[in-house]
C-alpha cells in the first residue's frame, strides 16, 4: 500500500512524525480517512479515536479539538490532546470520568452541563481507546 508522511503535534509538542498508509479520524462532519493522493483536506477534529496504519498494523489513539490537514506533501494533525492508547493513563481517565459524572450531577446551568459532558466525553473516549492497545 502506498505511503505519505504524517506529523501529528499537540500543545505538548511533537508525538508522531513518521509514514503511514492511511489515517482514520473523527472530524466534526464524521469519521474520515486519509489515504496516500487524498484530495486535499482541511477539517477540524473532534473527540474520537484515530487509527494509523503502518505496515499492515493499526495503532490507535484518543484525540480531541485541534485540525487535519491534507496536502500533496502529506497529512499534519494539530490536536488539543492526542495519545496512544499504549501511553494512556487508565486510572486517570477513569478518576477523570468520575470526576465528570460528579460534575454533571452537581451542574446547575447550561455552560456548566455543556462542560461536563465535554469532559465525559474525553475521558470515556480515552477509556475506550485504552482497551484497544
């Protein structure tokens, strides 16, 4: 399967830089994915797992918020949070998810239960991503 070169940056720096066949990631219009000579691209992510594709082999991984961008040099992810599933901390996401279910109980207007279900959101898609290490 042909190649095409991925970077893939957060606020903490740099956490993918290498080849892939393809890329799977859920944008703000659905799941997209990236194959080498996609048209260009420029959408923004939301809270999904993403998978690369290297080798016959997928590593997944937990994003959310930030961009992708497709051109004829490549794919660049620019992620709010991205991390592999090998590197996620289960326990945190777990003490992250309690701690956004409290929050959505106590919630008492509007911008409070928009973020919590945001914060629900993130931590149960990096307990899901988590199991498929």
């Amino acid at each position: 399967m042909k190649r095409f070169h991925l970077e893939i940056a957060t606020p903490d720096g740099k956490c993918y830089d290498g080849e892939a066949e393809s890329i799977t990631v859920k944008t703000d219009n659905g799941d997209v994915e990236i194959l080498a000579s996609h048209a260009d691209l420029l959408a923004s992510l939301s809270t999904g797992r993403a998978r690369i594709l290297l080798d016959g082999k997928s590593r997944y991984a937990s994003h959310s918020g930030g961009f992708i961008s497709v051109t004829s040099e490549g794919v660049k992810i620019a992620a709010i949070t991205f991390e592999f599933a090998d590197e996620i901390d289960a326990k945190r996401a777990e003490a992250a998810k309690e701690r956004a279910e409290a929050a959505l109980s106590a919630a008492k207007d509007e911008k409070a239960i928009k973020t919590a279900k945001a914060k629900l959101s993130r931590a149960l898609n990096r307990i899901n991503v988590y199991g498929l290490k």
